[in-house]
C-alpha cells in the first residue's frame, strides 16, 4: 500500500453502491423473446414470452468482431426469459424518455402494456419506439458474475433512431448532459 492508502475502505455493499451511484451511465433498455415448451408436448412450443428491463451496464466490448455486453441479475423477473433467448435488442433511450426508463425498471406489470410504443421485430424481439438508436443482437456467450450474469452479444442491424441527447443516470436518478466540454 502506499502513503495514500489511508483513505481506503474495505469494500462492503453500502459503500460499494454509493460508489457505483457516482458513476453516470447511459439508459438502455433490453428487450428480448423466447419461447416457452409446451408442457404436455416436448419439442414443442406454445406462445413466446417476452421480456425487457432497463439497464445502465451496457457497453461495448470489440469492434472487430463487434461485440456488446450488459447485466442482469439472475433473480429478475427477466432472466428466464434472457437466459433462453437468441436476440435481444438493446435500445439507447432519449433525454425525454425517463418515463419509458421507469416502466422498464418497475417489476410486477406488463411493461409492453404499460408502454405501447413498440413493434415485433426480427426474431419476435420487441423493438421500441423513439429511441436514439437500437441494435439488434445475437446472444454469444453468457458468463455468471455473483449475483448477476454478462450477457455478450453480436450486432446483426442497427437503427439510428431520432437525434438528441441521451437519458443518463446517475446518483440514483435520471439526467441529461450537461453542455458538452471541448476536447
């Protein structure tokens, strides 16, 4: 350790959070499908099911290939349906989407009832509305991570979307960017 390591902390979940909070990240919601076997007829399917949620872990992970990521916890109400699922979409919300970040973040509704601006994409993958930009992806890999589990995928299409600003969170709620800084 060195002469400055006096203001270290041991790492505990409270600290560990607050720090996280200090960290602005853009607002993505990932949407997805998979089907659910039927239960007196295996090989055989019924009715997809599908998911999304709001998250703030995505990123980019290569440009040749071109690979993403994101996290989700394994205890959301979301994962059975990403942890079968091929595609997923991952959608860069605007700057006046803050609602659409909070009805992808609430747990115990219908979140495609509770926002009707979407459509059926590629795959069955719920595709929004208004957003930046969305891609659409192959799930690769999923690797565990305590609690949670990195989902890497491949971009096979992308939409632009509108132009604007981009909805930001940080220290525990929603923002936009402040004006840019030269470079």
């Amino acid at each position: 350790m060195t002469e400055h390591s006096g203001d270290l902390l041991p790492v505990d979940a409270d600290l560990f959070r607050g720090l996280l909070r200090r960290q602005a990240s853009t607002v993505t919601v990932v949407t997805a499908v998979a089907r659910r076997p039927h239960p007196a007829r295996p090989g055989r399917d019924v009715a997809p099911i599908r998911a999304g949620f709001t998250a703030t872990s995505f990123t980019s992970v290569s440009l040749d290939p071109p690979l993403v990521s994101f996290c989700l916890g394994v205890a959301s109400s979301s994962w059975p349906v990403l942890a079968r699922a091929r595609h997923v979409a991952v959608h860069l919300l605007a700057a006046d989407q803050t609602e659409v970040a909070r009805i992808f973040a609430s747990s115990g509704i219908d979140r495609f009832a509770a926002h009707r601006a979407w459509t059926t994409g590629p795959f069955g993958v719920p595709l929004l509305d208004g957003v930046l930009a969305r891609l659409l992806c192959r799930v690769v890999q999923r690797v565990p991570a305590g609690d949670h589990t990195l989902v890497i995928a491949a971009p096979v299409a992308l939409g632009p979307g509108v132009d604007g600003d981009p909805l930001v969170h940080h220290r525990g709620g929603y923002t936009t960017p402040g004006p840019q800084v030269p470079t």
